[in-house]
C-alpha cells in the first residue's frame, strides 16, 4: 500500500479505527497510524540487526525509518493546526485533530518544534473530558455525530482503551525525551488514574470496547461483543510508565518513574522478569 510519495495508505477500517471523522471505509487516506507502524518496524529491524551484529542491515532500516519519520513530518504535519493529520487522496490534510495524531511520539518521530500538539491534552475543547482523552477533538462539529447514522465502531469522539494506551505511551516517550515539553508528569499521572477507574462495569472489574467521555458507560455493551474486548496495555502503562522499568536492549537496568512530586508515599513492583531476572 505505498504511495509514489513513498507514504503508505490505509482505510480507515483496516487500522483498527472505523467510523473516524477523518476516515473512510473506501478511500487511500495517509494516516499518522500505518505509516507511525511502518516507520517503527523499520527502527525495529536497525535495532535487531544491530544487536545481532550486522551493521549493513542496520544502516539499511535505519535509512528506512529516517526517511518514513522525514515523509510524516513534511506531509502528515499541519502547520497552522500544529498537529499531526490524516491527509486525504487529493492532497489535503483533514480539518480534524484526532488521538491518531499522537502515534508518532510512540517511535520518536516528532521534534520539539512539533510538542505544541500535547497542549489539546489539557483542552477541554481538545481531547479532555471527564472520563478520559477523547479520539478526536471537542470542538469539531462532526465531534460524536455518527451514531446517529448508525454507527457501530465510533471514533468520532468516544474514548477507546486502545487509543488511550497508545497516546500514554507516546506521552511517556514525550516525557523521557531531553529538553522542556509543554506537558509534564502530572498529565500522565492523571490520565492514567482516569483510564483505571474507567476498569469498571455496575461495579464489578470490567474493560470493553469504548465509552462514554462524559458518563464513563460502556457503549456497544452487548454480550459477548464488548465484554472480554481487551485491547489496551494498561499494564504496560502501570510498569514502563508510572513506575518506569523502561526497556532497554543492555543490561543497564533503567528505572524512570512518571510520578509527579508529592503524589504517591511509595509504590512497589515485586517479581517483574526483566532479561532472564527476577526484579523487585
């Protein structure tokens, strides 16, 4: 699915978000997701190859992700909105922010001139509601509007676990990157002692498709649809973000925790396997 400008395409369905603002079932949009994936694996394959040895390989995919992360940046960047963005078969960037926009943090793609995006985080107009980080922003009129037209897979708005995992990872790598950032630790903090108490259903513990932003209910509720619907990292994000085992290749144990001063008295994390070791 590459493009001749060396992006790949994808419908919005085929990268686990139907029903987007931003996305159709038919058309080749260009989105942050496919090509953050692609962008990431090649970064994956330098890593491994170097690891095991064979530094022409790793120069080859390393060469590969640094022109993928040049492409996102030059045509996946909307300057005036100061957000990453699907962009569409005739050349133009949609007029939405949505979740997706965060996904390139995830591999280290954005620069400092890019971290403005993270502001929408605090937005209420962006992407903060009550019950959590919504998949597109607020203030857009299409925000929330197709269920109405029958919709079934929503990421028009509704708050997604699997979203939700992905910008918390890319916040973390926000956060551990060099130099100041317009968000800090008390963002990721926050969000994530949002997303668990969203890990409830009439009060039993319970993690479905996707919810309400503002009432937290689970929407699409049927049995057995949304019921064992677990496609989020929340305990990635409780390990290599809040606590801060973060992973490395070497044996260098790094520990980095994402708790703001004044938070947390303590916290353990007991009998986690790390490269063949048992750590406390």
């Amino acid at each position: 699915h590459m493009t001749s400008s060396g992006l790949f395409w994808s419908y919005d369905v085929r990268d686990a978000m139907e029903e987007s603002i931003s996305g159709s079932r038919t058309e080749q949009n260009r989105r942050p997701t496919k090509n953050s994936y692609m962008a990431g694996n090649a970064k994956a394959l330098a890593a491994i190859a170097t690891l095991a040895g064979r530094a022409n390989v790793a120069a080859e995919y390393q060469g590969v992700y640094e022109t993928m992360r040049q492409l996102i940046i030059d045509r996946l960047w909307d300057p005036g909105a100061r957000f990453f963005k699907v962009l569409h078969e005739n050349n133009q960037l949609d007029d939405a922010r949505e979740a997706i926009g965060y996904i390139p943090w995830m591999f280290g793609i954005p620069g400092p001139e890019h971290e403005e995006a993270w502001l929408q985080i605090r937005d209420p107009e962006g992407f903060l509601a009550p019950k959590g980080l919504t998949t597109a922003e607020r203030r857009h009129p299409e925000f929330r509007s197709h269920v109405p037209n029958g919709g079934t897979c929503e990421w028009d708005g509704a708050v997604w676990p699997f979203a939700t995992s992905q910008t918390l990872n890319a916040l973390a790598n926000l956060l551990r990157s060099p130099g100041d950032h317009p968000v800090d630790k008390s963002d990721y903090f926050q969000q994530l002692l949002t997303y668990a108490t969203s890990h409830v259903r009439e009060g039993i513990p319970h993690i479905g498709e996707y919810h309400d932003e503002v009432t937290g209910r689970w929407l699409r509720d049927e049995y057995p649809r949304s019921w064992f619907y677990n496609h989020s990292t929340y305990v990635d994000l409780v390990i290599n973000g809040l606590v801060g085992l973060v992973p490395r290749g070497d044996d260098i144990v790094e520990i980095d925790p994402l708790v703001p001063e004044d938070t947390l008295d303590w916290f353990a994390l007991d009998k986690v396997l790390y490269h063949n070791k048992l750590l406390t």
